[in-house]
C-alpha cells in the first residue's frame, strides 16, 4: 500500500520526524484560506503516489495568493499517470543550504533492511553516482544504532550538527520502517535551512498489502487510504478479488492486478508467475490480469476466483500455468477452476487455454482436466511454450 505524501508525512511525524507544515485541500474554496495560513511564497504539489512530479509540472510555486487559486486550478482534477488528482497540499517555499535523500528499503539479496543515504537530493537523487550514496544494512528487530547512523553520515562527508542531526533522522526513520512493516520508506529531500535545521520536504511510505491489518490503529489516523502497490486506486473487480481471498484463511486465491486484456489468468506466485505474465506479452497476447494463486486454497476461493476473472467484460479464455506445485495440490486448484468456468456461464473446452500445474497430486488434476476435455502439460512443456501455446489458443476462442 502506497501512502500520498501528506499521509506519508503524518505517519512520519509521529516518530519524532520533522517535515515542512502544509494543509490538504479537495476544493478550490479552501485554497485562499490555507494559503493565508500557511503565508507566501507558497508551494502546491499534487497529491499522487508517483514520483517525479515536478518534472510534468504536478508542483507549482506561488508567489501571491491568486498566483496559487490558478495553480490550484490547474492541479485539481490534472492527470497523473492514469490517476485523476484529487487532493493538493499546500505549504510554504523554504529556503535552504543543501538537501539530501535518506531512505529505508529492503536488500532482497542480504535478506535485510537497509538504510541510504545521498547528498544529492531532490530530483536529482536518481542520476547521482553511486560512490555519493552511503548503505548499511541493520538488524531487523532493533533498527539502525545510532553509531552506525553517524557513521553514515561521516562516510558521507557530513561534520558537526549537521551529521548528528543526519544520523538522528536515519535512526527514526529505521524504527518507523520496522514499526510499519515498510517496504520504502523516503525522505527527499531532507534540507538543511538557514537556521541550521533539518526539515523534511517531501516523503513517501510504501507499507506490506500482507501486514495492512496490523497496522489499522496508525493507518486509520491518516484519512481515506486507497492507493494499492499499482500507485493507483483499486478497481471494482481487484476489491472483490480482495474480498475473496479474505473469505478463507488457506491459501491464496485474490491478489489481482487487472489489465486491459483478453486473456485471464491463473498462475503461480513469485519469479514464475511474473515470467509467464512477461512470456504471454512477449508472444502477443494481452493479459487480462496478473493472479496468484497458492498456499492450497480451498476449491470454493479457486471458483471465486475464476468466475470473477471470466466475468469482466472483453474476457476470451483464460490459461492456468504454474511452475510446480508442493504445498498446493493441484487437484483442488483443476475442481476449483471447473467449478468457476461453470458458474461463469462457460464451458470448460471452448474456455480454458491449457492446464500446467504439475507437481502435487498432479495425476488427478490432469485427470479431472482431461475429462473435462482440457489439455494438460506438466514439465515437459517448458513455462515461455506454455504461455506461447496459450496466446494462440486464446486467437481461436476470439475468432
């Protein structure tokens, strides 16, 4: 779940985090009032979950207030990636010495978090030369330690205050990164003003979908929260794919991801799922959604979901591939899917693609597929052959 940068700075707060004052608004009739109190020269940033915002002019500077009404106006209802702007803040034009970019994310190769640091912030953290950007992983239960975040800022080449102060804010950040269950948490930039103070500008939180219900208390304290990993809001059919899998805790049958396509899809979680979901558009299909599938979920989640997958509008076949299944049998899964075909309206043959899920139970899956008069491979038929095989047949269903 991705945060807007006001609720991102909220959450921040709360752990001793210092960020710039700025009011949200929804309507152009509160512009005049939050510019009066948050004074001039003013900033107005569009509330997206995307970064880069300044570069396709989501963030304008005002200089008096009907200079902000027009900003105002050109920000509210503006498009950002598919994403209509709803919410704008406005906060006063800091100036300030130098900036920085501190951040806290996952290190998928050391299995820890990892905490970094670069004195080039702002936008132009992207393209800064990586021998500019201090890391230190940490332990996952006690954060950053002071000292190492001091040390961060040394190898940076901070001194004095400024260092002390770098440190402090990579040690609060680390403890709000464990306490959230965070994916990435930012600060960028983080300046330093004339007065010597550390302020933060700008902020983003990406926080675990799996770990959402842990953190209600907090999150429920932030406003409306509908911004899924995607960057955008939900649809209809990925909330009710979210109400599926939450009607059973066993297994998986609900993260959908939905796409403009044709062709649905049942795959497997992790490296696998995605490199069928690349190999069915590698091959000139167009996918209808990413689906996982896993954990042995029951034959009734497995019906839900494919009835709903089949469901929206434009939907030809769908192909079930998977890599192998242990921990899922995989005649539960071919019930499962039997079942949602049928309650779709559709028949199994003229429906389903193909069927590649060996492994567990994998004899009585093709057995059951098989005498619904679907095709079945297993592990001779390699996942890019499945997903090619799977594009073509779906051409037939749609002619």
């Amino acid at each position: 779940m991705r945060l807007l940068e006001h609720q991102s700075k909220k959450l921040l707060s709360s752990f001793g985090l210092v960020f710039t004052e700025s009011i949200s608004v929804n309507s152009m009739a509160e512009v005049r009032a939050a510019v009066e109190h948050v004074g001039l020269p003013t900033v107005l940033k569009a509330q997206t979950p995307f970064g880069g915002r300044g570069n396709i002019g989501a963030v304008k500077f005002a200089e008096s207030a009907d200079q902000a009404v027009i900003a105002a106006e050109a920000l509210l209802g503006m498009d950002v990636r598919g994403t209509t702007v709803e919410v704008i803040s406005i906060e006063p034009k800091l100036t300030y010495d130098c900036e920085f970019y501190v951040g806290i994310t996952w290190d998928t190769v050391a299995k820890l978090p990892v905490a970094l640091l670069s004195l080039a912030g702002g936008v132009e953290v992207e393209s800064a030369q990586s021998d500019r950007l201090a890391r230190q992983s940490f332990n996952p239960w006690t954060g950053l330690a002071p000292y190492k975040a001091r040390e961060m800022a040394a190898e940076s080449g901070l001194t004095g205050k400024t260092l002390v102060g770098v440190g402090e804010v990579l040690t609060k950040l680390s403890q709000a990164f464990l306490a959230c269950d965070g994916i990435t948490m930012e600060i960028n930039p983080l300046v330093v003003t004339k007065d010597g103070v550390l302020i933060g500008l700008d902020a983003r939180v990406e926080i675990e979908d799996e770990a959402v219900y842990r953190q209600q208390e907090r999150l429920g304290l932030l406003g409306e929260l509908t911004m899924t990993a995607t960057g955008r809001p939900p649809t209809p059919l990925e909330l009710e794919a979210q109400r599926i899998d939450e009607t059973d805790h066993r297994g998986v049958a609900g993260r959908v991801v939905e796409f403009d396509g044709d062709l649905a899809l049942l795959i497997g979680g992790g490296g696998a799922s995605l490199t069928v979901f690349d190999a069915i558009k590698e091959h000139g299909g167009a996918p209808a959604n990413y689906c996982e599938v896993g954990g042995n979920p029951t034959e009734e989640k497995v019906a839900a979901i494919t009835s709903l997958l089949l469901s929206k509008p434009g939907v030809r076949g769908m192909a079930v591939i998977m890599n192998v299944v242990n921990n899922t049998r995989a005649d539960v899964i071919a019930r499962g899917i039997l079942m949602g075909v049928k309650a779709a309206g559709r028949k199994p043959a003229e429906t389903i693609s193909l069927f590649r899920v060996p492994g567990n139970w994998g004899r009585e899956a093709r057995e059951i597929m098989e005498a619904a008069g679907v095709e079945v491979y297993g592990r001779e038929m390699s996942l890019d052959a499945a997903a090619r095989l799977a594009v073509e047949r779906n051409r037939t269903h749609a002619s």
